[in-house]
C-alpha cells in the first residue's frame, strides 16, 4: 500500500514538473526583417508586424517589442527615421547597463519607454523592468532594438539574429555630386 502510495506521488511530481516546464517554454519563430535578409527568432504566435511607424519597422508581442531601422531602406535625403531610432537607443542607453552573456543589456523602467511615441502608437504591456538590447551590423547596416521585460526572452533574441545583406554597396553621396555637376554644366 505504501509502495502504491509512493509510486503515485512521484508520478505526480514528475507530472507536475512536466507541464510548469510546458507552460514556461516559449516558442519561437523566424521573422525576416528584411525580406531574404536579416532575421530573427520571436516568441511565435504572439509576435506581430505592425508595419513601419515614422519609418521605422515595428514588432510587438505581449510583453516586449522589436524595432528595426536600416538607413538604405530609408529614401530620404533628412533621415528623419534614422534621429527618431537614434533618440529611442539614447533614451534606453540611460538605464541600467548590464553585460549578459556577451550582449551589452539595458535595463530601464517601463515608465521610461512611455516617453517614446512607438509606444504611443503600439500596445505593449508596459509593467516593470524591461531588458533592452540594441544591436547593429556594419555589413548590412541593420539596427535593432529589442525590449523585453523577459530578460531571456530578450537574449535569445539577441542570439538568434542572422545578418545578411540585400541592398547594393553603393554610395548615394558620390550620385549626389554626380548630379550636382551635372546640374552645373547645363547652367554654362
């Protein structure tokens, strides 16, 4: 009779641990951030595209956000989206500064990312601390910011981003001086 006993609790247990381990797993997906370009894992069946917000691409899930900036994708001479992006990386730079895992993390206060006018726009719940990491490419000139109040959900992020570049190596500057003496020999 013990022994039934017994044996009953410890398959209770192991039931128990079994799904509390279910149900703390989050699952992710692959999500393009530009299209066969740079990607990234997000929890999956949560994450969604809310389009670009003054230029800028923006993912929300219940409780963290990803914002993703590329200047070659932004035509304008002003790179406005490009100070607005800037702007929200200061903001976050002025938390707390954490090294996890080889990925320089912010930890800020959800109060702090009230300020941002994404998070005006974009329904995030915002409670807490949240664990902010930015993160850029030279190669293919993405930058990211991921904010998450799930400090390992913000770092397996981090982790899974796979750069690759798709926009040409060409500088708009020299086509920009090309054009201006062009300009300049139809003026004589």
């Amino acid at each position: 009779n013990k022994k039934i006993i017994i044996i009953g609790i410890i398959i209770l247990i192991i039931a128990v641990a079994i799904i509390l381990l279910m149900l703390t797993t989050v699952n992710y997906e692959k999500i393009e951030i530009t299209p066969n370009g740079t990607s990234i894992d997000a929890p999956a069946k949560q994450t969604k595209y809310n389009g670009k917000i003054e230029g800028a691409k923006v993912w929300n899930w219940n409780n963290g956000i990803l914002v993703s900036y590329n200047p070659n994708e932004d035509k304008n001479l002003i790179k406005v989206t490009e100070i607005g992006f800037n702007a929200l990386n200061k903001i976050i730079q002025n938390g707390e500064k954490q090294d996890i895992d080889g990925y320089t993390c912010y930890i800020i206060n959800a109060e702090d990312l009230i300020q941002v006018h994404i998070f005006e726009v974009i329904k995030v719940n915002l409670n807490g601390k949240f664990y902010c990491i930015p993160l850029s490419n030279e190669t293919s000139h993405d930058n990211l910011i991921i904010c998450c109040n799930n400090k390992d959900i913000a770092l397996h992020m981090a982790k899974s981003v796979q750069y690759k570049n798709v926009f040409p190596d060409n500088n708009n500057l020299n086509n920009t001086i090309s054009k201006v003496e062009n300009m300049t020999e139809d003026l004589r």
